[in-house]
C-alpha cells in the first residue's frame, strides 16, 4: 500500500537534478550512477528522465559504497591493503 502511495504522489519519471534531490545526491553523482549502469534513464531531447524504480531498487540494494563513491572504494582498498602487510 506504501508503494501505491509514493506513486501517486512522486511520478515515476524524474529530471535529472529531482533525481539527484530524491536520492539526496549530487547531480555529478547521478550522472555517474547512470553513466555506470545503475540507474536506468533515458535522454528525450535535450533533457534527461530517470526512473523512480530503478532509483529505488538501486537504493535498496545491500549498501557497497564502491559502487556509489569511488572515493569509498579508493579508501577501503587502501585500508585494505595497509591491514594486510
């Protein structure tokens, strides 16, 4: 019933900076998402639309911040690599 309730009130198709303000992230960061694959959107125009659901299917999925924040990633393979010499 939730679901139902946030479609109604959120379109499902969002401009690039709703995404990014949905989502509570840069608009460098969706871009990113999308350029790799994570999000689904698709390009009318000049203009870009991303998709609710794959945004929140994204989200949902079990949090590895290597695929949302490369710096993440740089930082724990260098933990990584420091806590195995």
């Amino acid at each position: 019933m939730r679901g139902e309730m946030v479609s109604e009130i959120i379109p499902r198709w969002l401009s690039l900076d709703s995404a990014a303000s949905y989502c509570s992230v840069s608009r460098s960061t969706m871009e990113r998402w999308i350029r790799s694959c994570h999000v689904y959107a698709t390009k009318q125009g000049r203009h870009w639309f991303v998709d609710r659901l794959a945004i929140d299917a994204f989200m949902s999925e079990p949090a590895d911040q290597s695929l949302r924040d490369p710096r993440a990633a740089a930082l724990s393979q260098s933990i990584v690599r420091r806590t195995r010499r």
